[in-house]
C-alpha cells in the first residue's frame, strides 16, 4: 500500500486543496495522513526531511509534491 501525507497550515488555499484532492485518492490503495502544521509545530522537521519546502504539499511515497505556494515552512516555525 502507498503513503500519502498531506501537509498544510490551515489556510484557506491549503483547506481547498486537501478538499479537492484528498477525495481523488484511493483509499483501498493509498493510506493517506493528514498532518496540520499550524496544530502540530512539531512536525515541521519531519516535513523538512521529506523535502516540503512549502505548504500545501503532498508527499506520496517519498515524492513531494508542491501544490501552491501557501506558506513556507520556516514562516510555520
């Protein structure tokens, strides 16, 4: 099964992103994770090393994708 793991920050473009694209993904083949930033600080270093540059991103089994540029991740520190 792939791992998808969607972050963001709470805004309003990082929120209409995870309502447009979380529903397209396959739930029966992709565990999806959903992580706020702006709730969980703590993980920002682990969005870090996944290679998020900025929010809203999705990184799918190790590949980031960068859906818009909402925020970076050293404004969410």
């Amino acid at each position: 099964m792939s791992h998808a793991r969607y972050y963001h920050a709470g805004c309003p473009v990082c929120v209409e992103a995870e309502r447009s694209l979380l529903p397209l993904l396959d739930t029966g083949k992709v565990d999806v994770e959903v992580v706020h930033l702006g709730q969980q600080p703590e993980r920002v270093a682990e969005a870090e090393q996944a290679g998020v540059q900025s929010v809203p991103a999705l990184v799918v089994d190790g590949q980031v994708l960068h859906l818009n540029f909402g925020a970076t991740l050293a404004a969410l520190k």
